[in-house]
C-alpha cells in the first residue's frame, strides 16, 4: 500500500464529542441514550423551559476530509491534505499528512446516542473555500501537480462547501486522469436544492470520464439522492432495498461504483453486486466518524484490487473497529476486526 497516493480535501473541523445526561443517581449519571428521549426531552420544555447537562468526552480533529485522511494514512497510504485546519489541534495531523491550511476550521459539536448523533455546528472559513483559497495558498500549478502525483482523489462534505464545486470544474479543465479513482462524499445533501445536486451529479458523471468515480452515501443520503433523481426515496436497513438502491444510483449518476452503508450492513455495485453484515457495534464509544471510517477502509482496499466485495468487508470491519475502539485501526487490527 505504501505506493499509493491520494489527495483528500478540503473541510476542517474541531469536534466536541458530547454525552447528553438524563439524570444523577448514587451510581452517577445516567445518560439519554436515544434522539428520540432527547427530542422529547426538548418538546415537554415548550411553553416553559428545562436545563440540559452535556457531558464533553473529547475534543480531537473532525471534518470529513481529516478523518478520511488519517484513517488512509493508517493503512499505508500516502496522504496529501488540503483544508481548513489552521488549529494547533491540527499540527499533528499536518506532519503526518503532508497537510496544508487554507482557512480556520469549522466546529461542531456531536451530541452522540446510542441510535444515532446530533451535530451542532460553526462553519467559520469552511463553506467560503473556493478555488482562489487554493490559487492563493499553493498556486494553480502546484495545486495540478499534486493531483496528477496521486492514484486516488477523494473529494468530501461536498455540503457544506457550497463552492466546490467551482473546484472541481477546474480541477475537470486541468487533469488527465486516466486510471485515477475519485472518491465523492456527498456528506448529507438535505440542505442543498435539487438543483444543486443535480449538478454535483453532472460533475461526477464528468469525472468518470476521467477514471473511475466512487460514490459512497448512507441510508439517509441515498434516499435524498433516490428522490432527485427520480427513483424510489424509501431506502431500508434491508439487504435488497440497500443493494437496489446502490445499483440505481451507479446507473443513474453514469458512475463506475455505488455503495450504501448502515448501521448493520452495506451494499455496492461496480457491474457487480456485493452485500456484507455482521459488523454490528451495539455498544459504540464514539459514532461522530463512523462513515469517514467506513470509506476509508472501502477506499484502501478498493485501490488494490477493485474487488467490492472484500472493499465492503473492509469498511465495515474499519468502522467497526473505530466506533468500539474511539481511534482508527491499522491494517492488522483491521483485519482482525474482519475475521471478528
């Protein structure tokens, strides 16, 4: 793996991973272990008012990029970062990368629960980068040379940056990528109009053009995605509604692969069809990751062999590892994850 390269970019955030406490008792504090006892928490406070306890776990590096990057960086891969990490939290993550800042990091705050996480967030720089963040701090040149170093380009939070696309249509002007992979986390689209993520799938059907584009999304993500394009948007935790959904994005986006991961399962289409379960953490210590986790482990062994299949099982067992563990494995506790 040490021969592959890739390129991730370009959000930043400082997380606060947050417990969100019910209530004390001679044992300590019992936490609020559902979105749904949170929210109706909240809901009973309307017309009156009511005091919530957070409890801060941790504060680390956050953003989809980052994550992405350390997770890769981990199994041997030859990382190069582009975002906004200008925070000492960050310097670390800056060696180890071969990172450069172009803005002050977002902060979220995660309030995690054992069905699912809340984020809270302060965008700052992140939703201004655009291509003259990058023209500015590394020059156009450099910036091509970078890419066309690399095997793998991994473009994420695509959401919240609301000008990469501008990025992008460069990036499509300038490269000649034959036999790349690009990666694509679209990084939940709810927010954006259906014009907006009509074009990001425009661009992404460009790309392919180029190499081979790599979608990943998860349930919520593929019914938004479904519902723009005009498929069915009821998407299930169910093995054929998953793996449905991933052939019908691939074909309806004109991309070389698809996959969908949940709670409990995953599935992806590349021309060919592959399911994988079993990986099911019922007592996570940290969520906020989960998926950047999950593509990095799809991603680091997709570029190897193609073969979706095993790139599944790598995903799950990866984050797996790191929602059990709070930190991204290696590859030998990645594959012991697999064989768990």
């Amino acid at each position: 793996m040490k021969s592959k390269r890739a390129f991730i970019g370009f959000d930043g955030f400082v997380d606060t991973i947050i417990r969100v406490v019910d209530y004390h008792d001679d044992s300590g504090k019992v936490y609020i272990n559902s979105i749904g006892d949170f929210g109706r928490r909240i809901l009973d406070a309307s017309g009156k008012s009511t005091n919530i306890e957070f409890e801060t776990v941790c504060k680390k590096i956050g953003g989809n990029g980052p994550l992405l990057s350390e997770a890769l960086r981990k199994f041997g891969v030859d990382t190069t970062y582009i975002g906004t990490i200008d925070h000492e939290i960050f310097s670390k993550f800056s060696a180890d990368n071969n990172a450069t800042s172009i803005g002050r990091p977002g902060e979220t705050q995660a309030l995690e629960f054992g069905d699912g996480k809340i984020i809270l967030g302060e965008m700052y720089s992140v939703a201004e980068i655009d291509l003259g963040c990058i023209l500015q701090h590394i020059g156009g040149q450099n910036f091509i040379e970078t890419l066309h170093s690399c095997d793998l380009m991994c473009f994420v939070n695509w959401t919240m940056l609301t000008k990469l696309n501008g990025i992008l249509e460069f990036i499509l002007d300038e490269m000649v990528g034959e036999g790349k992979i690009f990666f694509f986390d679209l990084a939940d689209p709810a927010k954006r109009t259906v014009a907006d993520i009509r074009s990001i799938c425009d661009i992404m059907g460009k790309f392919n053009k180029l190499g081979k584009v790599i979608l990943g999304v998860n349930l919520k993500e593929a019914a938004r995605l479904l519902s723009v394009l005009g498929g069915n948007e009821q998407v299930s935790e169910a093995r054929e509604s998953i793996a449905s959904a991933a052939k019908m994005i691939r074909e309806d986006v004109g991309i070389h692969a698809c996959f969908v991961h949940a709670n409990t399962m995953a599935a992806g289409y590349d021309g060919t069809s592959a399911f994988v379960d079993g990986y099911f953490s019922p007592h996570p210590k940290i969520s906020t990751g989960a998926g950047d986790h999950f593509n990095a482990g799809f991603l680091s062994e997709y570029i190897g062999n193609s073969d979706i299949l095993a790139a599944l099982h790598s995903g799950s067992a990866t984050a797996r590892y790191y929602v059990d563990n709070a930190d991204s494995p290696n590859v030998a506790q990645m594959q012991q994850a697999r064989l768990a």
